[in-house]
C-alpha cells in the first residue's frame, strides 16, 4: 500500500542508490500531501530547519505507475543537492537551471 512509511523507504532506496555522493546534512522527511493538479511535488524547508518532500496525494492510487513517484522523488532530491531548501551550498540563481 502506498503511504508515508512506503514513501520513506523509496526516498531511501532512491537516495542511496541514485545520490550516493550526495550529503545528507539535515533531517529530510517525505510524504504525501496535497491533491494538486498541476504539480507532482515540491521541496521546502521547514521553520526548524527540516527539509520536507511532498509527493502529490493523488499517486497513492495504484493506477499512478510507480516509476512517477520515483522520478518525481528523484527531481526533488536533485534540487536538494543544488542547494535548494537544503544546507548545502546552492550551485545554481534558478532551481530549475
């Protein structure tokens, strides 16, 4: 069943094999949220400095191919290591640069 507990582990499994190089210098949570429908997700740091992903709530309908979660998981996790709501140094003035 796709839930929050589900999205961590993908994020996880995502971020280890995809991001390896990529530091993890804050606590980074993942959820669904939202029922957008213009959007698959956004990146934001939280007032105590947490970095949350939230994933569209709409693709926790299993007619959503998994491999959209994945790259939309994939895209936030990028802007993360861009420096974009997280520590790290921003590379980039655009986060889609």
């Amino acid at each position: 069943m796709r839930n929050n507990l589900w999205l961590e582990k993908r994020l996880s499994d995502i971020w280890n094999l995809l991001f390896p190089d990529v530091e993890k210098q804050n606590n980074v949570v993942i959820k669904f949220k939202g029922k957008w429908k213009n959007k698959f997700g956004h990146i934001k740091t939280l007032k105590n400095k947490d970095t949350e992903i939230a994933i569209n709530s709409l693709f926790q309908n299993s007619l959503i191919p998994e491999h959209i979660i994945d790259v939309t998981i994939a895209h936030e996790l990028i802007h993360y290591s861009h420096g974009f709501n997280s520590p790290l140094p921003k590379l980039y003035s655009h986060p889609h640069k």
